[in-house]
C-alpha cells in the first residue's frame, strides 16, 4: 500500500472519529438537565412526537391532557403503580391550561421515584413534559393528637408564647411537621434563629433563617423542610 492510500485511510478514520465525537457532544447537549432518559428505560414509554430539548422534551400545540391519558394507560401496564397526581383537568378554564399535570410513580427495582410533569406555553403554542428521577424521603409522624392550643416561642429566652387556639391552624401545622422529611444527621447545619412549637406532650424546636430550609427537633429526631411562607404565616414567626 503506497503512501496516498494510507494518508487517505488516516483522513477517513479521523473523519470517522470526529463525527462520532460530534455525534457525543450533541447527544450530551440534548440531555444535559435531564436526570432520566425514557429512552434508555423499556418500561417508560415516549408519547409519539415528543423531542427532547436539554431538560425536557416538548411537543407542538396544547397536547398535555393526551399526554396525561397515555402514561395514566400505560405505565400500569409496565408494572409501575400510581402513587399521586395533580391535573387541571377538573379546571373548566382554558387559561389554566399551562398548569397542565403532575405524576408520580413508584415501581419495585427502581430506585427512587418516577415523577412526570407536563404544562401548554400559549404564547410558544408547545407543550413541555418533564421526565424526573428523585430519591423517595421518609416522613415520621411526630403528631398524632391536635390539642386545644399550641404555644409558640419566638427565642429560646422567651418565657410568654404566642397561643395558638385556631383548630384548623394547629391542624396546618401539624400537617406541615408531619410531612417534613426525615433528616438521617446528627448534626444540624447553623442557623440565625432558634424558636419552639409546644405542642404540651411534645416540644419541638425549629431552626430557620431567611430563605433556607427549616430543622425541627424534638426526642422523636429531627426533620427538615422547605421554608414555605405558610409555616411563618399559620406560626406568627418572623421570615
């Protein structure tokens, strides 16, 4: 073989190598936000015209409430069982469309959660459906019986509380503790304000600063949530 056929043979192979690395780089661009792939899972079918875009996939025109029937139909059929759902579909509304629905699945041997979101943008006139993959988080119920009344302390130097006798406030709160995830740790990260929910048989302290996650402990353990308004709102505590 003479030196023109190997020099051609080398440009067909780098040629050969780079429209591989190029074909890589697309496919990783394409999914990059994506924390699971449907088309890498036999059991987690793509509705027919859905195209991934990065962190999700999206389809042209208002098809959410197809979308919604088509893994309602057959994800069960693929071993995966219902867990929760929120739709727009009780909402007679059509501007309320864009709220579309949100899925969540549990299968055995997978490990973690299936939750699948979909919402129509009427100015773009797409429908974007998210595919995710979570851990599933485990909520001990600290609470079991609403007293009469609560006392909130809003520092741990404080000797008069808050009174709290709103039954259907204490029935929130309790909801909220209730449903905060199960913090593993021993240690609790540092935070700027130290109050207590005293719910008479079970005195709970709550750890909390401007916008980050709130840590409540008590002799059950400890647990953690998001800083929703509605715990500062329904505890009188300052955000």
């Amino acid at each position: 073989m003479n030196k023109s056929k190997f020099l051609l043979l080398g440009i067909v192979v780098i040629l050969i190598l780079l429209g591989w690395f190029a074909y890589q780089k697309a496919t990783d661009d394409t999914y990059e936000g994506m924390s699971i792939i449907p088309e890498q899972h036999k059991d987690i079918p793509l509705f027919d015209g859905l195209k991934p875009s990065r962190s999700h996939y999206e389809i042209k025109g208002n098809r959410w409430e197809d979308i919604y029937h088509f893994y309602m139909n057959e994800l069960p059929k693929l071993g995966w069982e219902f867990e929760h759902e929120q739709t727009a579909l009780d909402d007679d509304n059509y501007e309320n469309d864009w709220s579309g629905f949100y899925l969540l699945w549990r299968k055995d041997g997978f490990i973690g959660e299936l939750r699948i979101s979909a919402s129509y943008n009427h100015y773009d006139e797409i429908t974007k459906v998210i595919f995710d993959k979570t851990p599933i988080y485990k909520s001990t119920s600290w609470i079991e019986e609403i007293p009469d009344s609560i006392c909130i302390y809003e520092t741990l130097k404080d000797e008069k509380c808050f009174e709290v006798n709103d039954q259907s406030k204490i029935k929130q709160i309790k909801y909220l503790i209730n449903n905060a995830t199960d913090w593993a740790k021993e240690e609790l990260p540092q935070r700027e304000k130290t109050s207590v929910v005293d719910f008479g048989n079970l005195e709970i302290t709550v750890s909390y600063e401007s916008d980050k996650e709130i840590y409540f402990q008590s002799e059950k353990g400890i647990k953690i949530m998001k800083p929703e308004p509605e715990f500062f709102e329904l505890t009188n505590l300052p955000h």
